[in-house]
C-alpha cells in the first residue's frame, strides 16, 4: 500500500479530479469540525464510558472519553506524520503535512465510539442476544441471509459506527482517509476462516449492507486484502487503536481512584513503571491535592506513552503497508508489561466493581425489553397480520418518523428494517433507552 493513495482527500461522491476548494481548513479539519457538529456526537455525553450515568463531573462519558482519545490522536498522528515526511519527501508534492496526518487520526479517533449502544459493552451483548436467544428476535431467522443473520447475532458497535459514519442520515460525507483510519477490523462479520493471530480479525468493522461502500473506499486508497474477505488495516489505524488503549488504560484508573475504588498509593504504583524517572515522589506530597497529582501523574504517563507508540510506528511502517505487521503497539511499546498489569487490576477492581455489573445487568433489561416491543409489532404487523394489535399499532407510533413502515411483508427480506430499528436503538443515551423502557412497559407514565 502507498501512503500517497493512502492519504486521498476524496469523499463519497466527489466527480473524478475534484480538488479540494477550502482555504482555512484541510479536508481533514472539515471531517473533524463536521463530526463535532453531528448529533451522534453529541449523543456520546449521555452514553456510558465505565460508570453508569454518573453525577460526579470528573468520571468520564464516551463524549469526554473521545475527546481526550482524539487528542492522544492528534499527536500521535502529528508525530507520525513528521516522520513520514521526513522518510518519504515525495509525500511533500501532494501538499501533505504532519499536520494533516495529526487531524485525520484527531477525526478518526473522535469517532471510534460513535456506534456504541447505550450501557457500554454490554449493550452491544444484549442486541446481539436478542436475536440470539429472544423468542422476539429468533422469529426473524427464517426471513433473512444467513451472513445477514451473523450481523444481527453479533452487534458491533465498529461496524455501527462505520455504518453511521456513510450513512446519507447524517450527512458526515467523511474522506476515505478518515473512514478507514476509523476502521480497525477491516472485515465483515461472516468470513470463511479467521486469523486469529491478526488483531484486525478480532473483530469485524462493517455491516454486509456496507459491503460496497467498504470495496469503494478500499479501491480509491489502494488497501490490499489479506484475503478474498478481509482487508489489511490502513496504517494510520493503529494509531487510532493506540490512542484509545492509552486513554481508557490510564483514564479508567485515574478515575477509579477518584472513586476510592483503587487506592492512590496503588495508582502510583501502577504507573511508576511507564514514569520512570519522571515520577519524583517529592511532588506527591501538600500542598498539592491528590487531584491534582492525579492528573499530573496521568498526563506524564500519557506523554511517556505516546512517544513509544510513534516510536515503534516508525519501526513498523513498511510493514504495516504490507500487510506483515498486524498487533496493537501498546503491546509491543516498552510499557507494555505496565500496561497489562493497569488492565488486570482495572478488570478487578473497576470493570467488575458492583456499580459497574449493576449497569451492565439494567443495560441488558432495558435494551431486550425495547427490542422485544419494537420488534413484535413490525413482525406482527408485516409478518404474522393475525396477532396484530392495538398495542402493537400504539408501539409503532413511537418509531422516528423517517423509520421504514412500507414495503414490507411475508416474501420481502426485513434485513434493512431490522437496521433501522437496531439504529433506533443502538443510537439512544442511556437515559433516553431508560426511560423509554419504563413507559412502554408501563412502568412510569410521560410527565411523572
């Protein structure tokens, strides 16, 4: 793969020799200002990072979580793309600058959770489970293709978010760069065989509906395929992936400290190795808060980090644009071993703490009872007329006015109106998703 394909301008739908017309900003700044304008965006402040819903300011939503991730990027990618520069000079004549490969990772990284589900990791278990084991969601089997089956089985908020981020919806019209540095699992979700050994076939990043706008993307940017079903990872995706391991690794422990779920003395200990000889235990001590010494403990170690992973981005590069190199850098980074242990405290003592299993447990109520609603009424209604019914009809009236309702029925293949409503869904804050359940289920009534 070639960087100067690789980092193409073009968006869906520009004529063939467009060129760019802005001045003030790079192509690659619009994509970020546009995706800062965008209502999914916005909806990430009422989305959970780790802790639900919370009423303390300082423990983190998925917007703040992306923001700060889209930070991380900027600078790692600004650093990259000096090195890039300065080892390929003939990237010059296209007009790139580090600059720009800083704001396609700032815009890619701003998105890497757009197309999560309310409640976390555990929303996308519970839509994938209801059409797994739900009598609700198991009806619709016989009615769609197998491959689109394993993407209604297996919610990904990835391909979610690649799915968001195309959509004509929302109006984004990000360039292909931006697009695939989103992109960490370049693969559908149903495939003949899965590297395992490749992390980015851990997962999958779009939906089969996608399918065509994946393979145009792919074709304009000059992405290779490790297989006839999977693609080998746009370079700058690591970077992205970086990012996002760095901020919840350290974030998720500075705020479960804050929490008093893990204590200051075992947080220092925790980062002391990343730290090095940065760490001075003089200036741990009054009249500083241990706020305070939170936060400067948590933007050294994030310093430290992020110049080992452009360090061994450097030394991978060539590799990664052909297709050899495929693990996450905070694996390989001197601090890995550090890292793994936050990781393994974090899942003891944070990712499983009562407060956190609580929310994954409602999360897993409210999203199947949603679904379960919604999706009764459309299968009653364009699938089993019989048992359609004035609540059903009541039900259906609280789907978004753009929802699908027409040219549905017993020989036409649902796939797209189950997207739909698996957007409806997968796109509601937690409080949203919360007290919608409450009222379709007669729990609480609107206004009380």
């Amino acid at each position: 793969m070639k960087w100067e394909r690789l980092l193409s301008r073009g968006r869906f739908g520009d004529n063939p020799g467009f060129i760019p017309t802005q001045v003030t900003r790079s192509e690659f700044e619009v994509d970020y200002d546009r995706i800062i304008f965008s209502s999914p965006f916005r909806n990430l402040q009422d989305k959970t990072q780790v802790f639900p819903l919370p009423e303390q300011a300082f423990v983190h939503t998925r917007l703040t979580h992306s923001l700060e991730v889209s930070s991380v990027g900027r600078s790692l990618g600004k650093s990259a793309g000096e090195m890039l520069l300065e080892k390929y000079p003939q990237l010059s004549n296209t007009g790139i600058t580090p600059f720009e490969i800083g704001a396609i990772v700032a815009a890619a990284a701003l998105t890497h959770d757009i197309g999560n589900p309310p409640f976390g990791h555990a929303g996308e278990e519970a839509i994938s489970d209801f059409f797994k084991f739900h009598p609700s969601g198991k009806c619709w089997e016989s009615h769609v293709r197998t491959e689109q089956l394993a993407d209604l089985q297996n919610f990904e908020g990835n391909a979610q978010g690649f799915r968001m981020l195309v959509s004509k919806q929302f109006g984004l019209k990000l360039t292909y760069a931006t697009l695939a540095t989103f992109t960490k699992y370049p693969r559908p979700s149903m495939i003949a065989h899965r590297d395992i050994a490749r992390k980015s076939q851990k997962k999958y990043g779009f939906f089969i509906n996608q399918l065509a706008d994946f393979e145009q993307m792919g074709a304009v940017l000059g992405m290779e395929k490790s297989s006839p079903e999977c693609w080998y990872r746009h370079p700058l995706a690591f970077l992205v992936e970086a990012a996002d391991d760095i901020c919840y690794s350290i974030i998720d422990l500075e705020d479960g400290c804050t929490l008093g779920l893990v204590s200051f003395e075992e947080t220092v200990k925790l980062l002391a190795p990343i730290l090095k000889d940065k760490l001075d235990p003089n200036k741990l001590k009054e009249p500083r808060t241990e706020a305070q010494n939170l936060g400067a403990l948590r933007a050294l170690a994030i310093g430290e980090l992020i110049g080992e992973c452009v360090e061994v981005f450097g030394n991978y590069e060539e590799s990664m644009c052909k297709g050899n190199f495929d693990k996450a850098l905070t694996d390989i980074i001197p601090s890995a071993k550090a890292l793994k242990k936050i990781t393994e405290v974090s899942v003891e003592k944070i990712y499983r703490s009562q407060i956190v299993l609580e929310k994954e447990a409602a999360g897993f109520q409210v999203l199947e009872g949603l679904l379960e609603v919604f999706s009764k009424a459309l299968y009653h209604q364009f699938y089993d007329l019989e048992n359609f019914s004035g609540q059903d009809k009541s039900i259906l009236r609280l789907l978004p006015a753009d929802f699908p309702l027409k040219g549905w029925g017993a020989e036409v293949n649902p796939y797209p109106m189950l997207r739909s409503l698996v957007d409806f869904i997968s796109g509601m804050t937690d409080k949203y998703a919360l007290n919608l359940y409450r009222r379709v289920k007669g729990i609480s009534f609107p206004g009380s």
